[in-house]
C-alpha cells in the first residue's frame, strides 16, 4: 500500500512525539510510524530527570549547564550545539508543565529539582540541584504527556509499523518502507521530509538497560547506504544496573543520599572524585566500580558487583521520591532496600553516537553537506551535544530540544518544496529481496542463539574498559557471526504477527552496529569519557579531539574525522 | 485439545528447575481454532515469566508471538492472563506462580478484546476508550512564563492515577468489560481520574459529562478485578468511586 505525508516521524518516543507535535505547527500533514504502540516506547523507563538550569532550589545558569555538558563529554561535545540546548531546553521545561506533565513540586509549588551526576554550580564547584524530576517516573510522564498532547492535536499514527528502508534517491530522502506487523504487508510512505526518532541500540550487549526492541534500526539502515555514523565507539555505561538484569536504577538514588560501597563497606568514589563523590558522572563511576570489583573489592560471593547503599535514608523518602526502583528491587532480587544494599553492576545504556546532525537537526552525508529531506533528533542522532559522554538527564533534553527543532526544520522544508519527489520505481524491492531470503532461505542457525554470542563479545571485549586485543578479539567474533547470519532460519512462515521473522531483521543491525563500534573504538588510541582504552588510558588532544565519521565500503568499513566545535570552553584535565 | 511437545528430555543444569508453560496458541493462518500447548522449559531462580516464554520462542518454537519490549514493568507490552489473573509477564518470577519442579503456568491471552495471534490481542477498542475521555490537560486563557504552581498536596491528589502504563491488565479483568465491550473500561476512568483531580486542569464537566454516559462509569461494578490486576499497584476501584463520587456532588 502506498502513503504519502508531508512529514513523516519514525519512531514514536519523545523525540518523535515532540517532533510530530511541532511539525504539525508548520501546516503541514504528519504521520508517525513506530514499531510498537507510543507509550511503549523506550522514553518511558528513563527515571531521573531532565536538566535544566531553572534554579528552583539554588543558583543555577545555562552557562553551568553549558560548561558541565561539555566537561561531562570530555570536550567531545560540540560547543555550538551545548550552547543551543542549554538555552532551550529551560523553556521546553516550563512548555512540558504547561503540557500537564505532573512534576514533583517544591514546597513553593515551583517544579522540584534535585542533584545528578555531573551537574554543578560555578563550573564544578559542587554538585547542583538541575534535575526537574517527577519522582523516579520522569521518562514514564514526559512520553505520556506527548503523547496526550499527540491525541489532542489528532496525529496520525501508525503502530507496529517496521521501518525497514529509507528510501533516498539522487541524495534526498523521499520516503521510507514498512512492514506492517498485522499482516505482513510492505507500506511504501512518500514524504518530503522524514524525521528519524528511533532510539538506540543497546541490545548488542547483554547486560543492558535498553528495551528488547532497541536494535538501532534506522542507525543501520542509514548506514548500509554507505552514509555516515559518528563517534560510533562512544557508548555509555550507566553505572547502577540491577546485578546479573542490567535493569537501571536511576542516578537520582545518588542525588537522594544513595552510596556506592564496595565489600568492605567504604564509600570508595570519595578516592576517585574527592569533590563530587558519588555523584561524578556516569563514566568515571562506571570504571570505579569495576576498578573495584577488579582489585577484588566486589561484594557477593563471586565478587561480581556493588553495593548502592540507601539504607541510612529514611524509608519515607525513598517511597516519596523514588518508588519505582525500591519496587525493582524487591521485585527482580527480593532485596528491601529501607534495610539492605542494592546489588549492582554497570549497565549498557546510552549510545553517545549515531546518525550525524547539525543543530536543526539535518542529516549530514559528510562532515559539512545534509541528506535533503532527512531529519533525526534523540539517542538515534549525534549532534553532537553528548561528545564522549553523556550527563544523566541530558537525553530527556536531548529528545524536547532537538525533537522540537527536528519538527520546526522538517516542516520548513517540505514548506519549502512545492510537490514530492517522485520515488524510484521499485523502492520496495531490497526490503522484499530482504524478507524473502530470511523467511524462505531455508537457513539453520538460530537467531537468538547468535545474538547471545554476539552481546557475550561485546560484554567481554567491547565495553568499560578495551585494548586493541580485545577488540581484535571482538571484530573476529563479529566477523564469524555475520558469516553465520547468512544462513540463519526463520520457523515461523506466517505473515501475521512474524516478530520471528523481524526478530531476524533485527539482529542484522546489531551485528552492523557492532561492527562499526569495534572498528571505530580500535582506531581511536586515547581514552576519552566513555571510550576507555586500557593500552591508552590518557586523553590525546593532539591526536584525537576530532569526531570519527565511520562508512561503510563495500564488505569494509572506513573511517573518516570531522572537527569538534569549541566555542566558549577549552579542554582541560577532566576531574571531580 | 492439548499438544504436547514431542521432544527427547530437556537438559536441566544444577540451578534450573524444569516448569511446564501450558500456552494457549492461536494462529488463523495455520489453524481456525485456538488450543493448548505444553512446553518444557529450564528455568533459573530469578528468571521472569518473560523469560520462559523467550526460551520457548528462541530455542523452542519460533512462531509462538507476544508482544514484549522493557522486559521490566514500565512499557506496558506484556500483559496476559497466567494461572488466570492478569499479569504482566516481566513483572511476575516463575519462582512466584508455584513455579517449582514439574508445576504448570498456564498462559493466556487477555480477555474482551480480539485474539489475533497466540497472546497478542487487538488493542485499538482499549486505545480508542482511552482517548473517548479527553486524555490531556485542558486549560483556557494564558499561561505563565515560567511553570504553573501546584502544591505538593493538589499534586499528591492524583498521584496515584499518573502511574498507569496503559497494559489493558485493568480493563481485560473487568467481568463488566467481558461482556459488554462499549463499556470504557477502567483504565479510562483511571486516566480520567488523572484529569479530573489535577488542580490545574479545567476540563472536569466535559469529561465527567462523557463518563456519566450509559456506557459509562455507572456500569462499574465493584468487582476489585482491576485493583488485583495492576501491575503498578493503582487503587483503580478507589480511583473510579472517586469520580463516581464526584459526578454525584459534581465537586472535584
């Protein structure tokens, strides 16, 4: 079947649903297209918080959340992209509460903030109250309230849609290819602009915070035509996943009061960041713990994780202000955190790199030109505002400001064409040529079981910490793996509800991703943020103060660089 | 009628326990009626139902199809009937439902609305209900510069209600919804509630109006079904005698 919009979304998290709300704005007509229902999406789990410097509780300046941004991203960060996010991202706050999103309040009514890693007043004297939250839910509200105001506005949706081709002929992106889930049909959808919101890819590990369905399709598919993915060797480690479940527990614990404590009880971040403790940002505290947990500091009978210790909050407050992890707790480890420690281990969590943008959101095809019509905002794109590493609460702003400029650019410019490109003539012949292979090919290996192969690589060899054997070790293994994908087999030969088949689609974009991580990771010799190389284990600003631009040619990846923008700030030791 | 996997003897590590899922299948394309069958499945201490029923779909039968993606409680994919109560399959241990040595979990698709394949049901009849009630703020004349105040207390009052997931474990255990599927159901009444008892919201009479309609919150019964089946832990009877209450006073 064939569709035709003026905008189309793909992907209905809260850069999607932010984006569709302001392309709506411009006159034009808009779709969303996800594969699973909205308030599925993954936004839902994030807890904390998002930053913006409103000052409801102390002092607080864009320009500290600007520098500790960059800091945070060990000056990675685009400056001119901080700088536009920092400045918005406080009225997509108030525009969030005057959507009816339930903030926690302060005692004034005002929205209620609280401490997170990495934030601090007066460029990282101590640690600032940033954090609007609303209890541990933030994620859960913010994707409601788009949601509802989506519902309100009357936006076309799509649901368990499968994007699985971009369809971009003579440089411009007209269109893209779907899968309908209920019945197997390929959709064609012609658009003058598309706006890719589909989140990351942490599933090419095991342990991970990330939903079963972030497989970074549309990083994939983007990437398959030979375009560009960025800074794809940054991946952050949330460092308080639930032991051996990956499941997150919110940085917000440490912002309350909560401790990291190794086995012998000793709050150990006071060694690693004397100023700011256990509240350093996410890629320091990750290697802390396992720094510990290597030096056989590790608590539980094999030594394999940590202790997030609430135990000296009062039990009011941890149900006042974070109920949802208590409740994790209890229910995935049968620990009562008012009495006992929380076991916990660094979790995959957020993908620093992606599709690269500039700053309203176009897709680049290089280092300076844009894919006409091709938009992306969220964790799928790289502005990029989170360089090496990204702050906690960070990616909730991430999806308001850039989804919101992701929506105004796309609208601009299917206003500005006065008719749609026409598509090629047969746009669904890959993704049919694709299907048909996996589903009839008769193949004998089994999906899940190289997939599990491919995040137990990838845990081993591709996370916390790397050298260049371990990656080596890594590309072989991933090498192999995308050998025996050739010949992986579907059961299922239905057309209804296939999520076997997609299942298999799937891992064909993480074993791509994979790839270009490793490859990325083993060509930058420094360590910087969330790129940690044991055999490097000093930043090299001479060297590598630059973006890697990764391509794919032919069966090889090649790797290009691209310039950091420095604005305000200059690169200084990193240190808490 | 009940197929059961012919198989030669499931390995069983020293940790895993060996359950049996009784699952009810359903899939026109391959047969009209829906039936039961059986799966020997290792399980760990600590492993969701999610996880048993990803070991039958990856290493077992591949078509077996459900709806999943947080795997922890917040998405809301997941929700079905297991030992015959709503649950969702990421948020109950095997080791919870009697899931010990040789027992069996029998799973099912949600009920009243449509089975379209195994434990996926049609969800637009739950969606549409839900947005019939005017799922968003509504405010009139200008608003502020920065955010609107709102007390802690006027927040605390509709606390309860922002915390649904729209799972349909609420709606899909209503006896009335069963056999009446024009009713709301009520999880729209919940995300009404949401509305109605937010101090800044203005939109009160228009939505109780909507819910004072026949197939409306009157057609509640008090059953509890709901309350027993959130897997958030909403007091979702509270919350509908709340608004009950409140079209009867017309006082929020």
């Amino acid at each position: 079947m064939h569709h035709k919009y003026d905008v189309l979304v793909v992907g209905a998290g809260g850069a999607g649903l932010m984006a569709a709300l302001y392309a709506a704005k411009g006159d034009v007509s808009v779709a969303v297209i996800s594969k699973l229902y909205p308030t599925r999406s993954h936004t839902g789990a994030a807890q904390g918080g998002v930053g913006a410097a409103l000052g409801n509780i102390g002092e607080d300046h864009w320009e500290w959340h600007m520098f500790d941004t960059i800091k945070g991203g060990d000056y990675l960060t685009d400056q001119d992209a901080a700088e536009v996010f920092s400045k918005d991202v406080i009225d997509a706050v108030y525009e969030l509460e005057h959507m009816g999103l339930p903030f926690s309040r302060t005692p004034e009514g005002k929205i209620a903030q609280r401490k997170f890693g990495g934030h601090t007043r007066e460029f990282g004297k101590a640690a600032v109250e940033r954090s609007c939250y609303a209890k541990d839910r933030t994620g859960h509200m913010i994707l409601q309230t788009l949601y509802q105001q989506n519902v309100k506005e009357g936006t076309t949706f799509f649901n368990e849609f499968h994007v699985l081709d971009l369809i971009i002929e003579n440089g411009r992106c007209c269109g893209v290819v779907a899968f309908e889930l209920a019945t197997g049909e390929i959709h064609t959808f012609q658009a003058k602009s598309v706006i890719l919101a589909s989140g990351g890819y942490g599933r090419i590990f095991k342990i991970t915070s990330n939903a079963l369905t972030l497989s970074g399709d549309l990083m994939s598919i983007y990437y398959r035509k030979g375009l560009p993915l960025e800074d794809m060797e940054f991946y952050q480690f949330h460092p308080t996943g639930l032991t051996k479940l990956g499941i997150l527990i919110t940085e917000g614990v440490r912002g309350e009061g909560g401790i990291l404590r190794n086995k012998d009880g000793e709050r150990f971040m006071e060694r690693y960041a004397p100023t700011i403790k256990d509240l350093a940002p996410r890629d320091m505290v990750a290697r802390a713990i396992y720094t510990e947990i290597r030096a056989g500091r590790g608590c539980g009978p094999a030594g394999d994780h940590i202790f997030l210790d609430l135990t000296h909050l009062p039990p009011e407050q941890l149900d006042a202000k974070l109920p949802d992890i208590t409740e994790f707790a209890r229910t995935y480890l049968g620990i009562e955190p008012y009495t006992d420690p929380i076991p916990i281990q660094p979790t995959a969590h957020y993908a620093m790199g992606g599709v690269p943008t500039n700053i309203d959101a176009q897709v680049l095809r290089n280092n300076t030109d844009i894919v006409p019509g091709l938009f992306a905002a969220g964790e799928v794109a790289c502005v990029s505002v989170h360089g090496a590493n990204r702050l906690g609460t960070n990616s909730l702003l991430d999806i308001n400001v850039f989804g919101r400029r992701g929506g105004l650019s796309a609208a601009a410019y299917a206003n500005s064409l006065a008719a749609h490109v026409d598509l090629p003539d047969n746009p669904v012949d890959d993704v049919v040529a694709l299907l048909q292979r996996l589903r009839d090919g008769g193949g004998t290996e089994n999906v899940a079981t190289i997939r599990s192969e491919l995040q137990e690589t990838m845990d081993a060899h591709a996370s916390v910490y790397r050298t260049e054997e371990t990656l080596k070790q890594a590309e072989v293994d991933i090498a192999g793996l995308k050998a025996r994908y050739v010949h992986v087999g579907v059961a299922d030969r239905g057309l209804r509800y296939n999520t076997e088949l997609l299942e298999a689609v799937e891992l064909g974009f993480l074993l791509d991703l994979a790839e270009v991580m490793v490859v990325s990771a083993k060509a930058r010799n420094e360590s910087r943020g969330g790129h940690f190389r044991e055999d490097f284990p000093h930043r090299d600003d001479v060297n590598f103060m630059r973006h890697t631009m990764a391509y794919k040619d032919g069966g090889d990846i090649r790797l290009d660089y691209k310039p950091v923008v420095q604005t305000r700030y200059q690169p200084m030791e990193r240190k808490y | 009628m009940t197929v059961t996997q012919e198989r030669p003897a499931v390995e069983v590590a020293d940790h895993q326990q060996l359950v049996t899922l009784k699952i009810r299948r359903y899939d026109p394309e391959v047969d009209p009626e829906a039936n039961w069958q059986e799966f020997q499945v290792p399980v760990e201490k600590g492993d969701r139902l999610l996880d048993a029923l990803h070991h039958v779909k990856w290493y077992l039968d591949g078509s077996l199809t459900f709806r999943r993606s947080c795997a922890h409680g917040v998405c809301g994919s997941d929700a079905m009937r297991v030992n015959g109560v709503n649950r969702l399959a990421c948020k109950v241990l095997v080791k919870d439902l009697g899931g010990r040595d040789g027992d069996t979990i029998t799973v099912e698709p949600i009920k009243g609305l449509a089975v379209l394949k195994d434990l996926v049901v049609d969800m637009d009849p739950f969606f549409e209900a839900f947005k019939s009630i005017k799922p968003f703020l509504i405010t009139s004349g200008n608003e502020p510069t920065r955010e609107r105040l709102q007390s802690a207390e006027d927040r605390a009052r509709f606390e309860d209600t922002t915390k649904c997931i729209m799972c349909a474990a609420c709606t899909t255990a209503c006896p009335v919804f069963w056999n009446d599927e024009a009713y709301f159901g009520p999880q729209a009444i919940v995300m009404a509630h949401r509305f109605i008892f937010d101090s800044r919201d203005e939109g009160a009479d228009e939505r109780l109006e909507i819910l004072n309609e026949k197939e409306g919150v009157w057609r509640c019964r008090t059953t509890f079904n709901c309350t027993d089946a959130c897997p958030r832990g909403i007091q979702v009877t509270k919350a509908i005698q709340e608004v009950k209450r409140a079209l009867i006073f017309r006082k929020v």
